[in-house]
C-alpha cells in the first residue's frame, strides 16, 4: 500500500475507533475530523504531509501564479468549454453532464449550452435527479427539459463498465467550492460576523472560532502548508479559503470515483481518469483565476455569497428569484451514496489505481503494519 491516492480517514476510524483513543499514536490524525467539512482524504498540495502512510503527490498539483489581473472567470469558464467541446469533436465521445441544480454544477450546464454547437448539443445527455429539479426548476424546464437529452441518474443509473468507459466523458461541478470559498467563510458570513474575515490571520487568538473543532494540530499543519502557498495569505479570508483550496481538492475529486471506476481494471481506470472525467473548476485556468481573484472573491462576499458564479448564471437565464436567493447546499446523486468508500470495503487506491479491499486478508495486514496497529 504505497503511493496511496485515496485513503479516507474517517471511515478507518469507524472500523477501528481505537485509531481516535488517546492512548494510539497516531491518534491525531483520526481525531482531525471533528472539524466541520473536513476532508476524509487528507492530502496537501504543496508539501508532503509526515503521515504514517505514504502518499503519493497530489492528483491535482497545483499551478504555476499567472501574474495576470485581468483573468475574468467567464472568459475562463467559456474557454475551458470550447477546448472541452473541440475534445468531444475530436473523439466522438458522449459527454454526460451530472446536473445538481446547484450553483457550481449550473454555472458550467450554462457555459455548455453558450459554447456548444448543434453537433455537440445533440450528443449532451445532461443527467438529474428529482432533487435537481427541486434545486433549480425554472433552468429545468426552460433551458433542459424537451431541449436537450435528459437522464434521472436515481431512476437510471450511469453505469461505466469495460464496454463504455471509453466512450463517454462524465462532467460535473466538483472543486466549485473550493476554487470560490469555503464552508467556514460561508458560515461566517451567515452568522453576521464578515469582519472577522477580513482581520489578519496571524493575530487569532482561538481559531477554534473560525473553525470549529480545530485542534492545534490542525492549524499547525495549515501555517506550515501557507509557508508555500503561491500567493499571500494575509486576511482570515485567505487562511479559510486556502485551507479548502490546498488540503481538499484531492478529496473531492476522488470520492465519486470508486462508483465510476468499481468494475474496471486498474489500466482501465488510469485511462478513465484521465480522459473519461473532465471538471472545469480542477483546470488548470480555473485554478489560477481562483489564485488571481483572491481578493475580488473576498470583496464580492459583501455582495453575496460565491456572487461571481451566481452572476454568470443569472447573465443566462435571468432568473432574479435563484440569483437572489439561492444559497449554497450538498448535493448528491443516491447512486452515488450507495457506493462509496468504506461502505463498499474498499478503503484505498493507489497510483496505478489497484484498489484495497478490507475484505482481503492481506489487505488487512498491511494496514496494520502501516498503521501500527499489529507488529
């Protein structure tokens, strides 16, 4: 078990709670979940983290600073969609669009439906669920419904198989909150006290006041990962948006893959990460528009909340109703929950994408050793 990609902590801890007693070693990297949102794969992506594990470098690295102020997110949005579309062109796959009727997930449907051609918008399957339309119900049946091909996931499933996996492409808005913000911010913002955010880190006294649950051994690990962060971490802002934006990206990029890639082979599953999934908010333009546009973000919040997005949308469908009053929620498809990691037995991936089953007894011996927890 080297070179691990996926590792969710919180689901080892369900199958063994004495990795969280005090009395275990290395207890504090199981007790790190009592943090709100916290990613249950932990994973740095600017220096390798001193786990008893050994991780494998980030799946999505982080880019090169782009010195460029004038980075506007819909020219970022539109560009990376015209290079998407020219890719389906090219291969003839069928893009699958995993719709939410959230705001991350809506805001690339738009860019799809701005950018994409007759051809391509033929070949668009968007898929939804009954909650999607409850989300977002006007872009439903103005914009989808009767207009482009639509599949209910939870009726339907997609399923990706050794038949299909290489003909098709599935999008959705995985990383939008991590490029925008963070569940902290948000729930700062909610409780009134947006002048918090714009303090200077370095002179909270509890951080457990900006996120909650936090131990020092979390914020030890973030003022560590801030010392090569690309840009200045000045404001409390900055500190919360980089804690979501460098430590779990890898987590939310992964997560649905056990459900597309559970039938496949590890060659098979290599090939489908790398061009059978495609998210805009992972790319590397949008990665640096969301390094560059630091502070506008931070000023928009005073607007409301991931207002940049929001605008892109409403410049589409001019819904003043969900502009206005659509707030951020979780979203996801019940194919999705049904299989996930740990519930599943599998427990990790590594680089070359061979999973590990605590059904295995090997498996299970390894981990031990890795964990300490047998000799």
């Amino acid at each position: 078990m080297n070179n691990l990609i996926y590792l969710p902590l919180a689901w080892l801890r369900r199958y063994d709670p004495y990795l969280q007693s005090q009395e275990y070693q290395h207890n504090h990297w199981f007790n790190m979940h009592s943090v709100t949102l916290w990613p249950e794969h932990l994973s740095s992506r600017v220096h390798k983290l001193n786990t008893p594990w050994d991780l494998a470098p980030s799946v999505c690295p982080m880019p090169k600073l782009l010195h460029n102020s004038e980075l506007r997110f819909d020219v970022v949005m539109d560009s990376i969609t015209h290079r998407f579309c020219d890719y389906i062109q090219r291969t003839g796959k069928t893009p699958y669009m995993s719709w939410s009727g959230g705001i991350d997930s809506t805001s690339i449907l738009v860019s799809l439906l701005k950018v994409g051609n007759s051809d391509f918008l033929k070949k668009l399957v968007v898929l939804y669920n009954d909650r999607s339309i409850k989300e977002n119900s006007f872009f439903y049946h103005r914009f989808l419904d009767g207009k482009v091909s639509t599949l209910n996931f939870d009726q339907s499933p997609l399923h990706v198989t050794a038949d299909n996996y290489d003909q098709i492409v599935i999008l959705d808005g995985e990383v939008g909150n991590q490029v925008m913000g963070s569940p902290h911010i948000n729930s700062l913002v909610r409780q009134g006290r947006r002048d918090i955010l714009d303090s200077d880190w370095t002179t909270i006294q509890d951080y457990s006041e900006i996120i909650y649950g936090s131990t020092d051994f979390h914020i030890q690990m973030i003022k560590e990962s801030v010392e090569s962060a690309p840009v200045e971490i000045l404001t409390v802002f900055d500190f919360l948006w980089w804690l979501n934006f460098n430590f779990k990206v890898d987590d939310v990029l992964l997560r649905k893959m056990l459900t597309h890639v559970y039938d496949l082979t590890p060659d098979q599953s290599r090939e489908f990460w790398e061009s059978g999934i495609f998210r805009h908010y992972a790319q590397p333009e949008m990665q640096q528009w969301s390094l560059v546009s630091k502070n506008q973000r931070h000023q928009s919040i005073e607007i409301m909340l991931k207002y940049i997005p929001k605008k892109y949308i409403y410049d589409f469908d001019h819904n003043d109703i969900w502009y206005a009053h659509k707030t951020e929620q979780a979203s996801m498809a019940s194919t999705y929950e049904k299989c996930t990691f740990g519930d599943s037995g599998i427990i990790a991936l590594d680089s070359d994408w061979n999973k590990y089953s605590l059904t295995d007894q090997e498996t299970r011996r390894k981990l031990g050793r890795i964990l300490q927890r047998i000799s």
